[in-house]
C-alpha cells in the first residue's frame, strides 16, 4: 500500500520488512516501522532499489496466506 502523507511517503508491505532486509541496505535514507517503510523524499533514495522492493513485496507470499 502507499499513503503520501504530511511528513513521509509511507509504504506498507505485506510481506513484512523482514524478507526485504536484503534491498533495505541499498535503499538510502528512510526509517521503518513493522511493515512500513517512511520516505521523506524520492530522492533521498534509490529509485531502483525501491522499484525492486515493490516488485518483490508485490509476488511474495504473505506470511498471513495460510
């Protein structure tokens, strides 16, 4: 999901942030939450690496799919 908000750009992953530790260390400058990734702005990051992280977050299984 995506929700732009007043001070960050907040992602929320399904799958968790967990599986995406790998594209999280090449992301650039964000935080975390549980499932939420918050952005201040697009180019603080790197706009493959997130493309990647959507991408994978999208075809992954959820761990709530039983």
């Amino acid at each position: 999901g995506f929700s732009p908000r007043k001070q960050n750009l907040t992602l929320y992953f399904m799958v968790g942030l967990e599986h995406l530790a790998p594209w999280l260390e090449r992301l650039g400058k964000h935080k975390t939450g549980n499932s939420c990734l918050y952005i201040k702005k697009l180019s603080d990051v790197n706009m493959d690496t997130l493309a990647d992280m959507i991408r994978e977050g999208y075809t992954a299984k959820s761990p709530y799919e039983h």
